[in-house]
C-alpha cells in the first residue's frame, strides 16, 4: 500500500479551497467536492493515479474539479506521496510556478 502524507501547504490549501467553496456555493457541492478529493487519495493509495508531471520532476498534478487541482510527489518508487498543494485553477499560474519550482 502507498503512503500518503499531506504538507502544511496541502492543510492550507485544501481549507482554504473548502471555504471558497463553501462562501460561494451550498453545502451540497461543499460535500460533493470533499468526496471528490477522498476518492483521489483512495486512488492514489491503490498506486493505479499518475497526474500530468510538471518538469520532468517527482511532482504531478491532477484535476480535481474545474476549478481545483490537487499537486503531490511521488516517492520511494511510488510507494510514499506526499500532497503538497491544492490550487484553485483561477490563481495566477506563476505563483504556482515559483512554488512548484521550489519544491523540485
């Protein structure tokens, strides 16, 4: 089985997208995007998810709705990710950049 560990960034983000989410819409898609996010860590879990890789690096992404994308590294020959980030995908893509960059 893999290992999955989220970062201090991937808490962060995952309540911020939670309380845009939740600001913006009703507790139905609140809930729905909380199953969405369950069911790619399960997923990842089972080591079947690869994302888009960003550089050539460790590092992949993979949409988790239209407005969010999840990023995570990838150990150990896949056997320990760690998520590193949620990004709500109307960011400016240069901060995302420069993030992903520094964790490379």
């Amino acid at each position: 089985m893999v290992l999955i560990f989220w970062t201090n960034e991937a808490y962060l983000t995952y309540d911020a997208e939670l309380d845009f989410i939740n600001k913006k819409w009703s507790v139905k898609e609140l809930i729905d995007f909380d199953k969405l996010v369950d069911n790619f860590i399960n997923t990842l879990k089972t080591g079947t998810l690869r994302g888009k890789q960003f550089l050539n690096t460790n590092i992949y992404s993979f949409v988790i709705s239209k407005q969010t994308t999840v990023y995570y590294r990838v150990y150990d020959l896949g056997l320990k990710i760690d998520i590193l980030l949620f990004w709500n995908n109307k960011r400016n893509p240069k901060l995302l950049e420069k993030f992903l960059k520094s964790k490379t």
